[in-house]
C-alpha cells in the first residue's frame, strides 16, 4: 500500500506540468446510468515520454569488439564478410576514416559487417594480427584475413576496397 501512495505521488509530481485530457468512461450503474469522466493519460503525454532507438544501418552492422573471446565469436565465426577497424581513441586520422568506413558498410545492407577493436584495450589481438601503425583495416571471410591496408583512405577508395572483399 506504501508503494501505491509514494508511486501516485511521485507520478503526480513528475506530470504536474502536463496536461491531462479526459477521456469518457461509460460506466453502467444499476440504478442510474450515467457517462463517468475519468481522467487517463493519452496520447499527449506518452509520446514525449516514449524512447525512440535508432534504426539506421549503421547501428546494426558496426559493432565494438570486447575482448578476444567476443572477437572470435564475433569475427572469426562470423560467415558474413567482416571489415576490422583497428583504431586508438588518440589517434587523428582513425577519428577520420572510422565514419567513412560505416558510411560505406551501411551502403552494402548487411553483406558487410564491420567490426571496431581498440588497440589499447585489445593489445593481444593488436599483436596477434601484426598491426604495427593505426589506422589498420584487415577484410576478413571465414576467419581468414583476405586484404588489408594501413592509414587514411577517401571513401571512393573504401568503397573499391569493400567490394574487392565481397568477390569471391
């Protein structure tokens, strides 16, 4: 009962600058029938409460990589084409070619997956995969690395990079 009385008052608070509209209720009474207005939240308030998540591309085929175990789920297992950004937060042009690189995986509607690995929390994987300059982007099929290129590069090369890895 506590609960009830400290959420009505807390939920009373936080709508006090909301309009409520009332909604009719039709209630039948045995003895009179008669039109009960009953205030209810609509439309009014719940949309401006409401969370909207992005939908865009980009947020379903870019991923961050977490460790090696999440890497080779993720990377290696993987049986669509994966793009592996190798980047540093300290890094200028990785802060340059990291939105041109989603810009174009975007454009390939799944068939390309990118995944992101930060060298100075994934150093084993770093060494592992012989990244000795950032930014390093290696085109992985099946576990395997096909191609790989080191430093900045503009978006029409990108592009001829992505679909080189697609062939097969």
């Amino acid at each position: 009962m506590a609960q009830r009385i400290f959420l009505n008052r807390s939920l009373a608070r936080s709508l006090q600058g909301f309009k409520i509209r009332h909604q009719p209720f039709t209630a039948f009474n045995i003895k009179n029938a008669r039109t009960v207005s009953r205030p209810s939240l609509q439309s009014s308030i719940l949309p401006s409460i409401a969370r909207h998540f992005s939908q865009s591309p980009q947020c379903r085929v870019t991923f961050n990589v977490q460790d090696a175990e999440d890497f080779k789920e993720r990377v290696v297992d993987s049986e669509t084409p994966v793009l592996v950004d190798f980047h540093a937060q300290w890094c200028g042009p990785c802060t340059i070619l990291a939105p041109r690189l989603e810009k174009v995986v975007a454009k390939q509607q799944g068939k390309v997956v990118m995944a992101k690995v930060d060298i100075d929390n994934n150093t084993d994987l770093a060494i592992e995969y012989q990244v000795s300059a950032v930014p390093t982007v290696l085109a992985m099929k099946k576990g395997n690395v096909v191609d790989r290129f080191v430093g900045l590069q503009d978006e029409d090369q990108l592009e001829v990079f992505v679909k080189k890895m697609m062939c097969p």
